[in-house]
C-alpha cells in the first residue's frame, strides 16, 4: 500500500518538474546519470521498504482488521 502511496507522490510530485531537480540534484550529488524511470523506481524502493517496516512490526494485521 505504501509503495502506491510513494509512487502517487512522485507522479504528482513531476507535475511542478520535482523529477527534473531530483534529476539533476542526483547528477551534481553522484556524478551519475539517471533517468526519469529511475526517479520513479527510487519511489518504488522507498515504499518497499516502508513496506517491508510495517509488515515486520505487524502493524498491517492492525490496519486491516481495525
């Protein structure tokens, strides 16, 4: 669920041109070339591992049956 959530932000989040500053930002940070698909996979990861947090702490079990 988290993951959808992350990967919502970052799709709305393109609107006001946050992918290309991220882009950016990332190139001047690394050194390294990214494109719009990794901006959107690293959403993608950030959710997982929230994810993965909520699943470990059994905290779905309570989101789902309360």
């Amino acid at each position: 669920m988290i993951i959808i959530i992350f990967l919502l932000s970052g799709w709305i989040l393109s609107w006001f041109n946050f992918e290309k500053l991220f882009i950016q930002a990332f190139k001047e940070l690394f050194n390294k070339e990214i494109t719009s698909a990794s901006y959107y996979f690293i959403f993608f990861c950030i959710g997982a591992i929230g994810d993965l947090i909520l699943f470990f702490n059994r905290e779905y079990i309570n989101i789902l049956f309360n």
